[in-house]
C-alpha cells in the first residue's frame, strides 16, 4: 500500500470522502449531563440511539457506519470503538478497525478526528508511540494479498489520511511527536506490508536464487553490503546442510549475507539468521497434500528479516548488523537427501537426518556458522519451523528457545512493544538427548515429543554458546483469515520485533 499519511492539516475535513473518529464505550454512557462531540451534533445523536437500542455497543474494534445525507461534505461518517484503556495494541487495533471499516466505502481521502486523549498520550503510551501505533494499524489493517489476475482492477484503494485534532489546536510538542511517530510507523509498516508481499508470492515467483535477487535490490536502494554465495561457493565453504536440502531441487541453493555497519567502532553485532525454504514438499518424506499450497510462507523467517532490515536501512540506527538468509528450496527426486543419510555442517558436525521435513533446522545451522563466521556476537533466528508449535500455542504466539536469558528479555521487551506475542519454552538438558544418534554427532529429529523445543535446541547446536535466541512463527507467519492488524495469509510476523531489538539505538 502506497498511503500517505499527514497530521494536523484542518482543511482534509472538508475534502475527505470519509470521516472517522474513536469512542470508547465510557463515552456513549455520559455522567451528570456532560456530553462528548465527536463528528456532528445530529449524528453523534444518532449514534447514542442506536446504543441505546443496544446496536452499537462502542466495544473494542467494533465499527458503525453513518449517511451524512448532506450534513457534512463526505457523504459517510464512521465510529470505531476504542479500549477505554489507551494503550499501544490497542491504538495499532484501533487503526486497523479502522482501515478495515472503511474499505467498502472505497475512500480515497480519509479524514479521522483525533480526541484529545489520544493526541497528548499516557504514561502506559505517550504521543509519539501513540502515533507509530496508529498509523501501523491503519496501513496493516488496509493491507491484503493481491491476486495475480489477468485484467487488473481499478485502483479505488486509499492514499491519504489525515490525522486532525479534535477541540483544541495541538501544542507544537504534540505536533512534533506525532509527526515523527507517523513517520516511524510508515517505515515499520511498509517494511512489514514488503515482507507479507514476499512471502504471498507463488514458489514459481519466488525461487532461491530470485530471493537472493530480491535481497541484492534492497541492498541497493538502502545502501547495504551484500553477499550471495551459490551452490559452488557454498560447496567450497562445507556447507553440508544448505546443499543437502538444496539437492532435490532444479533451482539451486543460495546463501544470502546482507551487512549493516552503523558503528564502525562497536565490536558487538547482530546476527539475524532467516529461514529461506522458498517451497517445502517435505521432501522424501512427502508432506500430505491438502495444505501444501500453504508452504510458499516456509520462507516467513527469511521475510522477517529481510522486512527488519529494510527498517533499519531507513532509521539508519548504530548498530551493527549480518543478516544471513539461507535459501534453497526442499523437493523429492532422485538427487534428493534421503532418511538415514549422513551430512556435514559447515561447522564441521555430522547430522543424521532421519527426516527430510525436517529441513529447516538443517539449512539453520549453515545459517548460524555463516553469521558467526562473519562476526556475529548475538544471534536471533526466526524460522517457521514446526507444525508443533501451533499445537502448543496456536496461531497466536511464536514460540522461543533460548540459551541467554538477558538476550531473550530483551526479545520479550521488543515483542512487547511491536505487540508480537513470543511465549519462552524451556530448553531443559534432558530435552537435548532426543536428539542423540547412533549414526552421527547427532539427528535432525528428536520424535513428536517436544518436537518445537528440540527444534529449537538441535539449532542453537550451532550458536557455539554465544547467546541465542530461536522464533517459531510456524503458527504466526500465516493466518486462514485476518486478525487484527494482521492479514489473511503472509502476516509479517517479527519483521517489527527485530528492528524494536535495535530500535533505542542511536
């Protein structure tokens, strides 16, 4: 989505096709006579009958719709109901209600009047945050997969918003903090809007070496040093578990490193390490086919942290950054890895691999040593890694496994902030000895007990003890229908956890 959004500019009241604004259910429930202007004197009155007759209740997320017939230039007004605790998940709910309120109205200017609550903030979310939350919700919520089609729509979509006070004009600090927030939630916004993009895209759209294509333009535009190793590099360099996955398939496997140096002088660095599986059949251990269609998303994690790294590109925050995505794409044939066969990492460890659907954790441990190699000092991993997860949490919370419990607190706190829900499993030794081998060093299987903690740990294997922390979006990266700001399919997910790590950075 291509919206601009604005702040304070009283004259989109006017040429708006719609006009929005917030209410809380405290406010259709006026005390001692005092009554709350919202839009227009006989709509708003409108809208107390209608709660009156219990039809519009001003609950969290729930929208009403009003002909102006005349009383106003836009020829609709909307009423979105708002939590009576303001707080940042609650304004990015809010937006994308909104977003979503208005798009059978087909508007292309909006106009939403702002209480003043809302524009001076809390102490739980203050104006700035206020304002990035808003304005992501507004975009995310607008946002939805586009159908490749043979004769393209009219575009009718949204492509301004102006955000107006109500009352009393803002204060120039109001106005500065907002404006600034809008500007951050734009950039995270769009960057989560390029991830879904990315990952929605067919797996004949999307192969290895196009991902590595893909990552080579954002490197371009956002000045970024970037490395692709191919099938001949790779090789030379032992990575056993990348070309191991790789093999089955006609498109060749790609390691892809991109690097952010934003201070020169810090020897701490980032790893960020995305899982690039551009299409998983499961390989000879053929996955069931209802479904499968649904496994152009095994390259949510490489999405994420390509979506992350084009925030960071943007707000140019001084840290320092190796983003490695290993990409390949996991196919059956008689070239491909086999149960019982043996390889070695480029770590030099030897994996049985008792399971080619388990191939995620395999192209992950190449992934690791890469970012080590490259002077990573912290890793974060975000794969959709297991079907186990969403057994455990469902589709409402990534799972983490950790090895450093100051790293993942600052992960929970990033999450927190991006409202991106991450819930910490336990990584207790005795899970570690499923994954014992009589074959090997050790196998990329520990059975279906614990499957998304033994996951997790065969990965942080290859961490070499530095601190870790692995995100399983097996149940967060795609959605059967929308949520929240979150849409059906590709959500995105991480992309804004990732650059709230670096966020605070300057």
């Amino acid at each position: 989505m291509n919206v601009e959004i604005t702040y304070g500019q009283q004259e989109h009241e006017s040429e708006a096709d719609v006009i929005l604004t917030f209410v809380t259910e405290r406010e259709l429930m006026p005390r001692d006579g005092e009554v709350v202007h919202w839009i227009h004197p006989q709509l708003d009155d409108a809208l107390r009958h209608l709660h009156a007759r219990g039809l519009y209740r001003g609950r969290e997320e729930e929208n009403y719709v009003l002909p102006t017939l005349g009383l106003l230039p836009a020829p609709f007004v909307v009423y979105v109901g708002l939590a009576p605790e303001m707080t940042t998940d609650g304004l990015r709910l809010a937006g994308a209600a909104a977003a979503r309120a208005v798009q059978s109205l087909k508007p292309v200017q909006l106009c939403v009047l702002l209480p003043q609550y809302i524009i001076q903030g809390s102490s739980k979310c203050e104006a700035s945050v206020a304002a990035q939350a808003l304005s992501e919700g507004l975009i995310l919520g607008g946002n939805s997969r586009q159908a490749i089609r043979r004769e393209e729509k009219e575009d009718t979509s949204l492509s301004s918003v102006a955000l107006v006070p109500l009352g009393t004009e803002s204060s120039p600090t109001w106005t500065e903090a907002w404006k600034s927030g809008i500007r951050r939630g734009l950039v995270y916004a769009e960057a989560v809007c390029y991830a879904r993009e990315l990952t929605n895209r067919p797996g004949n759209m999307l192969t290895p070496e196009q991902m590595a294509e893909e990552a080579e333009l954002l490197a371009d535009e956002l000045e970024l040093e970037c490395e692709v190793l191919d099938e001949w590099s790779a090789a030379e360099q032992g990575m056993g578990g990348l070309l191991g996955v790789g093999q089955g398939s006609a498109h060749p496997p790609r390691m892809i490193v991109l690097h952010y140096e934003g201070a020169p002088g810090d020897k701490e660095v980032w790893g960020w390490i995305g899982k690039g599986i551009t299409f998983d059949t499961g390989g000879i251990s053929l996955k069931k086919a209802a479904g499968m269609e649904e496994m152009i998303s095994d390259m949510g994690g490489a999405a994420a942290v390509l979506g992350a790294m084009r925030i960071v590109g943007k707000l140019r925050p001084a840290v320092n950054i190796v983003a490695v995505i290993p990409a390949a794409e996991n196919m059956p044939s008689d070239r491909a890895l086999k149960p019982g066969d043996v390889i070695t990492t480029m770590s030099g460890r030897t994996v049985e691999v008792v399971n080619t659907d388990a191939e995620g954790r395999l192209v992950l441990a190449d992934g690791l040593t890469t970012a080590i190699q490259r002077g990573a000092t912290k890793l974060v991993d975000v794969a959709t890694l297991t079907g186990a997860v969403m057994v455990a949490l469902g589709d409402a919370a990534t799972g983490a496994v950790s090895n450093s419990r100051k790293l993942m607190e600052q992960v929970s706190e990033a999450s927190e902030r991006s409202g991106e829900r991450v819930w910490e499993l336990p990584s207790y030794p005795l899970y570690r000895k499923q994954l014992d081998s009589d074959a090997a060093d050790m196998k990329n299987a520990g059975g279906r007990l614990a499957g998304t903690i033994t996951g997790g740990l065969f990965i942080g294997t290859f961490a070499e003890e530095l601190p870790w922390v692995h995100l399983d979006i097996g149940g967060t990266a795609w959605l059967s229908k929308a949520r929240g700001w979150d849409a059906k399919g590709a959500t995105g997910v991480m992309a804004r956890t990732l650059a709230q790590l670096v966020a605070g950075a300057r």
